[in-house]
C-alpha cells in the first residue's frame, strides 16, 4: 500500500533581504505569489487537505492568496527559524505515519514531476529522509551539503556558519526533503538554536538523525534552475524571467506564434490556441483565454480577459476583465477598462474608451468616445466624438442604443436614457429625452448666417 503524504510549506517569514514591506511569498513571479507556485507544484503530490502552509507575516493576505486551493494552515507566531516553523505542524500531524514532504515557500520553480521522484526514492529506499540537491557554479547564500563515502549526507551547513573549505563545495540545499513522518517528528525537538544567528536551523535535523544511527539520502538533480530559492529582488526577477522564457516555449511549441519573444509577458495561467499571433512586448496577464487565429498587437496590455476566435486587437490597446466575441477588430489605442462584452465583428477603433458597456455583433465605434454603462445594438454605428454621460456626480445611470440607430459626432447622451432602434442622432446634439425607433433627434443650436459681416466690421475701424 503506497505511504499517505503530508505536504509542509514553510512561508511565515518576512524575507528581510527583500527590503519590502510584503511577506516575500506574496511577491509575484510569472504572474502568480510565489506560495501559488509552491501550492500548485505539491498539489500533484498530495490533495489539498494533505497540505499545510506554516504562515505568520501577513498571515490574512497569505490565506486569501491561497484560499482558492483549500489547503490547511498552520501558525508561527515568532519566526524563530525553520526547524522552529516545521516544529509548528507536529500537534496536527504526528498521529499520521507515512511521508512528509517539507519545501518553502520562496522557492517556485521546483516541477511536480521531481517532487514526485523525490517521494518515490524515499518511499523505495531506506533512508529516514532524501534531499534535493545540485550543483550551483555559485551556491553562494545556499547552505551546504556535506556527503560521505557513500553519497549520503553527514549534514548541512550554512553559509553564515561554515569555513572556507565547506564554502567551496558546489552541491547546495535546495530546502525540499522527504521524511519518514515517525523519525521526523520523534527527533525535530532536538534541534537547538546553537548557531550565530539564535535560529533553529531545519538542516540540523540530518545531523541529529544520523545520530541516531538513520541514514540520510541526497537526490541530485541536473535542471539546477528549478530549485532556485529568492531571496532578494534580483533572484525575483532572475526567476521570474525563468518563468517567462517557460511559458512562451510551450506556447510556440503549441502552435502559437510569438514574435520577438523576449520581449513579451504572458503569465503562467494564460490560454492562447493555436495560430494566434503575439507581436512585440505585447502582455498577456492573469488568467486571460485567447482562441485562435488571432492576433495580438504590438504593445498591447490584456489582463483576465477572454477573447474568442479571429479577434485582431491593434497595437497599444489596452483590455481588462472583458469578453470579446468571434471576429472582432479593437484599437489601436482603444482601452476596454473593465465589465465590457463586444460583439462578433463589432470594431472600436482608436481612442475609444469602454465601461461596463455591452457593445453589439457588428457594432462601430472608430474613433475617439466614451462609453460607460450602455448597452449598443447590433450594427449600431457610434460616431466620433460620442460620449454617454453616465456620472452624475452621485450615481452612474445607463444608456440603451437600439439596433442599427447611427449616433452622430459628437453627440453627448445624458443618461439615464434610451434611443430605439434605427434611430439617428444629428451630429453635436446633446440628447436628454427618450428617443424612439426610427426618428431623427436634434439637440443643438441652429446654425445663423450674417452675409457681409466681415466687410461691415472693417468699416467700423
Ligand atoms: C534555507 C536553508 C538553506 C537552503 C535555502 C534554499 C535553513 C536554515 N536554511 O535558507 O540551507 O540552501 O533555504 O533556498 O533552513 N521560514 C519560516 N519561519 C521562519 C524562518 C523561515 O516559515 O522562522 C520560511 C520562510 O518564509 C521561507 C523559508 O522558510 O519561505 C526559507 O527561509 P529563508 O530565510 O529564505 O532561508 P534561506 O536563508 O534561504
Ligand atoms: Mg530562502
């Protein structure tokens, strides 16, 4: 029968290197916190429930972060180090026999599939636990894994507490391990906070095994990149880089193209189908899903957003929480901000700013409007210049646009109101009252001519 596995994440420190005033597992990399990362990789080895994460800095927004996972937590009041952070799980735990899987939180890259090799060599050897380790050409930070004879590990050293032979040796902790959970919790109080920095070091815990006569096993991995552990800034970005590079690789090898790759963003929780296009430093963020055969412009931003098939956004377009149907042409510089839906091959061209709108199938609006709480007909056309007033000052009122009605420039709609379908708005009307089908609405001064003004001005002089 295969062994139950517990997951222990230890993410409660504030990460001092970081110099910020956010935990560090709640900084992002590819898109997503960092603990998302960590959450997702230890989800292929054990189901949520079997998986705890040991939070203390900014504890509310650490559990909002993950509640979508509905992982178990458990608290560290004073970071006192990650001997001390596991210590925190033994309560909850220590009943359960089988594995237990211990990572951290600032360590996001690490895939399923070594997790996953990982629990499988503890769990066919006879060790009382197995690291992860590598080879760093500079482990410089990392603490240091000391092997005997045999390749199995004697102990672990920190970079702060080791000599100058230890601090040559290339092999580091990644900070994943597997143990067996009886040995684990038998022994992890005898770990003593006797180093300079007054913490108590998990990596003690290979030493006080082997005391006790318990073997411990290194696994080494050769993709070094996945075990790079943050600590400050630039590793935030190094990884997120990693991340970036990642994701445009299986998007291409997907059938995507993507031009000028190192120059776009799309983040890990992206969709795009095949034959879509990416140009240049376009960003593709959040859980955006893009179908196929579209194209996404230089320079655009997408953000949570879904867009159908054979959609063309233009260059420098910017687009969040929107839908966007079937063949649907938007911008260059237009900007959808938020609760919008536009229609199959409705096109909003440049300087168009939408709102909470639902634009209809083969609606227009080319140029230069703003449209806030409407609703547009199908194959309505707004004109240049159009603009719902839709604030008040206090609250914000809706627009209704019939179908087919033409709406022309500059014409300025007073919400609340409603204009019926093929209906035609006079160009410059400020339109206030209720419009019905098929009528023709003018709300503008008339126009006044003077014959000879200029001639009779003159003379005056
Ligand atoms: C740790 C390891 C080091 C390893 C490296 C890999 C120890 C003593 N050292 O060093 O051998 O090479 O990771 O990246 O384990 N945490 C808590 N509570 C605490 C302290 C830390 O939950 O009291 C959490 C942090 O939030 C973090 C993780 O443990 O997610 C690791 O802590 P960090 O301070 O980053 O350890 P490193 O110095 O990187
Ligand atoms: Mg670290």
């Amino acid at each position: 029968m295969k062994s139950p596995i517990n997951v222990v994440i230890l993410a409660a420190g504030l990460g001092t290197r970081m110099k910020s005033k956010r935990a560090k597992v709640l900084h992002r990399a590819g898109g997503l916190t960092l603990i998302e990362h960590v959450v997702h990789a230890s989800t292929g080895i054990a189901p949520a429930s079997n998986i705890t994460v040991v939070v203390g800095t900014q504890t509310e927004r650490v559990k909002a972060a993950l509640a979508h996972f509905g992982v178990r937590f458990a608290e560290q009041r004073e970071q006192k180090g990650t001997g001390h952070a596991l210590l925190m799980c033994r309560d909850a735990l220590a009943s359960q026999s089988g594995l237990v899987v211990v990572l951290y939180g600032d360590g996001p890259l690490l895939s399923r599939a070594t997790l996953q090799e990982l629990v499988d060599r503890q769990a066919a050897g006879h060790a009382a636990a197995t690291l992860i380790t590598t080879r760093l050409d500079d482990p410089t930070g990392y603490g240091r894994i000391i092997l005997g004879s045999h390749g199995e590990v004697q102990a672990i050293v920190e970079q702060k507490a080791a000599t100058p032979e230890q601090l040559a040796i290339p092999q580091i902790n990644s900070g994943i391990y597997c143990f067996r959970a009886e040995l684990l919790w038998e022994h992890i109080s005898e770990i003593r906070p006797d180093n300079p920095a007054h913490e108590y070091y998990l990596t003690d815990i290979v030493e006080i095994l082997n005391r006790g006569g318990h073997k411990v096993a290194a696994f080494e991995v050769s993709d070094s990149r996945e075990l790079l552990g943050i600590n400050t800034r630039a590793e935030l970005a190094a990884v997120d880089r990693i991340f970036r590079e990642r994701k445009v690789q299986e998007l291409m090898l997907d059938g995507v193209t993507i031009e000028k790759p190192e120059t776009v963003t799309i983040d890990c929780a992206v969709r795009i189908a095949a034959d879509t296009v990416v140009a240049p430093f376009a960003q593709i963020l959040g859980r955006t899903e893009i179908g196929e055969d579209c194209r996404i412009g230089a320079c655009s931003i997408i953000e949570n957003s879904k867009l159908a098939s054979r959609v063309e956004v233009l260059p420098f377009t910017s687009i969040a929480d929107s839908e966007v149907e079937a063949e649907a042409r938007i911008g260059p510089f237009a900007r959808l901000r938020g609760g919008n839906r536009v229609g199959t091959r409705a096109h909003i061209g440049n300087f168009v700013e939408l709102k909470n709108t639902q634009f209809g199938a083969g609606a227009k609006a080319s140029h230069l409007a703003y449209l806030g709480d409407a609703e547009i007909g199908e194959k309505t056309n707004i004109g240049a210049g159009t603009i719902t007033c839709n604030y008040d000052g206090v609250d914000k009122h809706r627009t209704r646009i019939g179908k087919e009605a033409f709406v022309g420039s500059n014409a300025t709609l007073v919400a609340p109101i409603e204009i019926g379908d093929g209906s035609y708005i006079g160009a410059g009307s400020v339109i206030t009252d209720p419009v019905p089908a098929e009528a023709l609405a003018l709300g503008r001064g008339r126009q006044v001519i003077k014959e000879g003004w200029t001639a009779k001005r003159k003379k005056k002089k």
